[in-house]
C-alpha cells in the first residue's frame, strides 16, 4: 500500500519534471518574441529555469510530507522503526541466549 502510494505520488513530480523542456521552450521563445538580447534572453531562461526548479523542490517537500502524514494516519511503521526493533530483537535474542548457555 505504501509502496502504491509513494509511487503514485512519484509519479505526479516525474510528470512535473517532464514538462521542464516545455518551460525552457516558453522561455526560449517569449525571450525572441520581446526581442530580448542574447544576454537578456540567457538570464530570463535562467531566472525561469531556477524559478521552475524551487517549484519542484518544494513540490517534492510537499509529497514526502504528505507521505509521512499517510504513514503517521496508518499506523504503519516506518523502515527506522522497523531497523530498531530489529535492533532490539537482536540484543534481546543475545541476553536470552547468555543466560540459556550452561555453566561449565
């Protein structure tokens, strides 16, 4: 189910990040329209790119905390609560098994 979802949402950043090309065309072309100078034209397409790339990050934050919300909702365990109670069944088994042992 997590895994569903995770990608689910994965999917919705890829489709975000696909139409990157399309905003660098827009720019590219908005830029010759106002007859923009090379330099111009280059620092416009930059400001968008770097503009479009906080979107997605933010976008990305968004998903994982809404990810992380799911998870808390579920009652699901996550991988590093998972890992410590494998860690803690570890040393349990290891006190266990010390005590168990005969004495010579």
């Amino acid at each position: 189910m997590l895994e569903m979802l995770k990608k689910s949402m994965l999917t919705g950043i890829g489709l975000a990040l696909k139409t990157r090309d399309e905003v660098e065309e827009l720019a590219r072309d908005w830029s010759k329209k106002q007859k923009m100078s090379e330099e111009d034209g280059r620092k416009f397409l930059d400001e968008m790119m770097d503009k479009y790339d906080s979107s997605v990050d933010k976008l990305e934050e968004r998903v994982e905390k809404a990810v992380r919300d799911v998870l808390k909702k579920t009652s699901i365990a996550t991988r590093d609560e998972v890992d410590e109670l494998r860690a803690e069944i570890a040393l349990l088994r290891t006190a266990v098994n010390v005590r168990s042992e005969p004495s010579e």
